[in-house]
C-alpha cells in the first residue's frame, strides 16, 4: 500500500532524508521514530505528496507521488505536525468545507457525524477554532484527515497536545481503524510505539537504522528480561554468588540494601527468561522474597543507543 524507494530530500548541503526504503502493508500500524531533526516529517510530508523529494519516491495505493500526486493525495488522510486549521472557523464549517472539498455528496453528513463521535467534538462544534484548546484543536485536525475513510493515514505526532485520557481515546480509535488501513504514525513517546504499533522504524540523520517489530527492538535492550530480585538479607546469606552460578545466568548485580532486604538484578544470557530457574531456586532454598520482577526492556535505553550512534549531519558530496 505504501511503498518508499530510495528516498531522499536535500535542502542546499544537508540531507535530511538520505536514502531511505521500506513498505508498509494495510494492516499495519507502523510507528516511525526519531530524535528531533532526523527526517521524520520530512518523509511524510514527501509520502503526502506536500514536499516533492531530490530523488527517489514513494508509491501509495499504486499511485507514484511523482507523477501522480493529486491520487495520492486523495487516497491518504494526512495530520501534519502543527496542523493549519482557519482559525475563524467553527470546526463544523470547517468539517463541512472539507467534505464538499473532498467530493463526498450525499455522504457529506455521515461521515461528518461519524468523525465527530470518534474523535468526540460535539461540545465544540459551534466554537471558533481560535478558541479551542490546543487539544481539541488537534481533534479537529485528525478529524479532517480520517473524514473521507481513507485507505492510509499518514499521522505526525497524532497524539501531541492531548491529555492522557484523550490520548487513550486516540490510540483506541487508531487500533479500532488499523486492520483495513496502513497506518504510518510519527511519535516520540514510546509507550505509544507498545500499545498501538505492529511495527516501529527508527530513522536518525535521515537515514534508516531500524525496522521491525516493537517486541524485536525490546529484545535488544540489555535490560530485555532481566529480573530484579529483593530478598530478605538474613535469610539468603551468599544468595548473590549462588544466583550468579544458575543455568542461563550471565550476571547478578547487587543494586543496594534496605530495611533489611538485598536488591538483586540479574542479567540472563542471550536475553532469554531465567524466572523459571530463579524462582526454582530462590523457594528451594527457602529464601525470603520481598520482591521478584521480569523486566521487558527499556526502550529508550534501545532508542539512545541506535540514535546516537552518529552524530554528524549527512552532507551532500
């Protein structure tokens, strides 16, 4: 559904995407990640059709946004980052302008009715955009993009804005809506990528550094089904060495003590789960346990790590 070849955008010397391909299928919900700076908007914009690329391009619904941009454009719902709204709208003016734009006739009101129960707008319908708060503007901006059902949307930062409640009914409505469309949304909240995506790509200085499944990018961090451990200290007297020489343990750490417990973190070998031989062996030896805990993985310890890996902006050559 959709499908990036080679992309690339050059603004004078700087590339701020740089070669970049991968596809998205309907059904997925990709979530594309970055630090500030690496691309992200930019690709968009260029997969929108909003931004012409330097070189390469990207295919959506079969339509190239090189030759045929207005199809594209026409076959995706799109919410910029800092969405422009007419501020001297109300946002069912707006909503009705959209549709008529949209060519959507005798389908103009339901459609109009059902976005505005999704997305929950009735309260402020009659209001002037200029006097709604930040996030009930940015509802207005996902309620034009979904407002013609289209077959891919293309989100940037959907949730930015909102309260936690609201961001809650968003990622509802994304998951409600993702097994007949593609979904590419861009965030910085990773929580985000766990909850609603399939699929998380990470880009930083506009080049692609990876692309898989959220579970796959936990998996890399050195935290990835670690477990820690509070035992009480008179009770597991030499527990840190014994614990150190189980099957499948790589290390253990003593993270401190406290009101008479020992704080244990230990650190599984090829990240697989050790809960089975640990909790064995903890209740074999009768130790007292305060606290036992799997840890999936820190995200943004993985996030950091593949980022930061280089620091220089591409140049053009």
């Amino acid at each position: 559904m959709i499908e990036i070849r080679n992309l690339s955008k050059h603004f004078g010397p700087f590339r701020a995407v740089d070669d970049i391909t991968f596809k998205v299928e309907r059904g997925e919900v990709l979530g594309f990640l970055g630090p500030n700076g690496a691309g992200k908007s930019t690709t968009m914009k260029m997969v929108a059709g909003f931004l012409a690329p330097t070189s390469g391009t990207a295919v959506v619904c079969g339509h190239d946004v090189t030759v045929d941009p207005m199809s594209v454009k026409a076959a995706i719902g799109y919410l910029p980052e800092g969405a422009p709204l007419y501020p001297d709208m109300t946002p069912a003016a707006l909503l009705s302008f959209a549709a008529d734009l949209r060519g959507l006739g005798s389908e103009k009101q339901n459609r109009i009715a059902d976005v505005v129960r999704r997305v929950q707008l009735a309260e402020v319908m009659n209001q002037r955009i200029e006097t709604l708060s930040k996030g009930f503007k940015r509802r207005v901006g996902l309620a034009l993009a979904i407002l013609h059902d289209p077959e891919v949307l293309v989100l940037d930062e959907p949730t930015d804005g909102l309260d936690p409640n609201q961001k809650h009914e968003v990622r509802n409505l994304i998951r409600d809506m993702a097994a007949g469309k593609v979904i590419v949304l861009s965030t910085h909240i990773l929580e985000e990528v766990e909850s609603v995506c399939t699929r998380a790509i990470i880009i930083s200085q506009g080049r692609l550094c990876f692309d898989g499944t959220p579970e796959s990018l936990r998996r890399r961090s050195g935290f990835h089904n670690a477990l820690s451990l509070s035992l009480k200290t008179s009770t597991a007297a030499g527990a840190g060495d014994a614990l150190a020489g189980l099957a499948g343990v790589a290390r253990v750490e003593i993270e401190g003590e406290s009101e008479g417990l020992t704080h244990y973190l230990l650190f599984p070998q090829n990240s697989d789960s050790i809960l089975r031989e640990v909790s064995d062996h903890v209740y074999g030896e009768g130790w007292e346990v305060e606290h036992l805990h799997v840890n999936p993985g820190r995200l943004d310890d993985v996030f950091r790590d593949i980022t930061t890996t280089s620091s220089t902006p591409a140049q053009v050559s």
